[in-house]
C-alpha cells in the first residue's frame, strides 16, 4: 500500500471505529432504559445518528452487539482470565485477589461499568435472541471458572490454602458470594459503598477458604 493510499485508509478506519463505539455507547443508554429484549437496532442506530445498515456493518445482529457490550467489563469469573502468569505460578492466591479487587472497585467507580452489569444482571429477558446472548455469558464464566479453579489448586500447592481445600465445593460458593455482592450492589447501590468495601469482602471470602470447616475435604 502506497502512502497516500495509507493517508485515506487510516482516516476511514479511524471514523469506522468512532462509529461503532457511538453505536455501543447508545445500545448501553438503550438497553439501560428499556432492556434488552423491546428495543430494536434501529431505536439504537436513531440515538446514534446513523442508519440501521451501519449498525449492521460492524454488528451482525443484536447478539453480535450485546456481546461487544459485555467485552467492555469483566463479569466476577472473566475477572481472572487475564492474570499475570508468572505471578499466578508464585503467588495465585495474591493475583485472585487482585483481579477481584479490581472488578468491585470498577464497578462501584466506573458509571459505565455500572450500567452494563445492571444490563447484564437485571434487564437480559428470554427473548429469541437470548440464546445467544446467554451462550456468550454461559462461555465467559466457563472460561473464568476453569481459571479460577487452576489458581485455587495452585493456591493450595504452593502452601496458601489448606491442603484439604474442597476445591471443587469452593468455586460454586464464591462465585455465588462475587455475584450476589454485585447483584445485592446494582439493585441498591445507596446501601453501601462497593469501592470502599471492597477490600473487605474480598479478604472476607478468602478467611472463607482458609478457615471455614465445610470446605475441607472428608478425612
């Protein structure tokens, strides 16, 4: 590709990408206010400015979207997918925190964040296009849940956890607790202080794995 050839394309792409993310900032304020199922692409391309064909030239259907929606957060079990890996080799119980840490503080900060996890949480109806949008959601927290459970059995190996951790009686627990302390969050946000409690309840499920009696495993 010639110079000048680079000097129209990067200008198109660059429009192309301001586009789509106009797009996924209305479909938040869409789905938000109405919820997933009622509004269709055209009520969101009308709040973007653009016709319903561009809406269909970056997203293939309203599944396709509300995917890209999701990529802009990270649910309680995508949370740890992106850990660094050496540091889970050394210290998993520390990079478990962390990640959680983050997703918490994220969502109590970030008014965007926000948003979309209410969408997520509260405003997914069963609709024709649920079965994707809950495939999407189903393959995240099977990938975070896979992650989740290596850190915790590294956790164990490495002398962090109890070596008699019920591992597989853990995981379901704690992601019940991360969800509920979001969902328990979103639905009154003015009950308590996510950010600021953060620290506390994740230090709090963590006391859970090292001490509680019912996550040992049977002598």
């Amino acid at each position: 590709m010639s110079q000048q050839e680079c000097n129209v394309t990067r200008p198109r792409q660059k429009r192309a990408l301001e586009t789509r993310e106009r797009i996924l900032d209305c479909a938040i304020e869409v789905f938000h206010e109405r919820g997933v199922a009622r509004p269709s692409l055209t009520d969101i391309a009308k709040l973007a400015g653009v016709t319903r064909g561009a809406v269909y030239g970056h997203f293939e259907n309203k599944a396709d979207l509300f995917a890209a929606l999701c990529d802009r957060v990270r649910l309680p079990t995508e949370a740890i997918s992106e850990t660094d890996p050496v540091a889970c080799q050394t210290d998993p119980l520390g990079e478990l925190r962390e990640s959680w840490l983050f997703l918490l503080r994220q969502a109590g900060t970030d008014p965007e964040w926000r948003r979309i996890l209410d969408i997520i949480f509260h405003r997914c109806e069963l609709v024709t296009e649920s079965g994707q949008i809950q495939q999407r959601l189903h393959e995240g927290h099977r990938e975070g849940t896979l992650r989740m459970t290596e850190l915790l059995q590294r956790a164990v190996a490495v002398g962090q956890l109890p070596a008699d951790l019920d591992v597989d009686a853990a995981m379901p627990l704690l992601h019940a607790s991360l969800t509920g302390i979001l969902n328990t969050w979103l639905f009154q946000p003015a009950t308590f202080d996510l950010a600021a409690q953060a620290e506390r309840y994740v230090d709090a499920l963590l006391d859970m794995l090292r001490t509680a009696p019912g996550l040992r495993l049977p002598s």
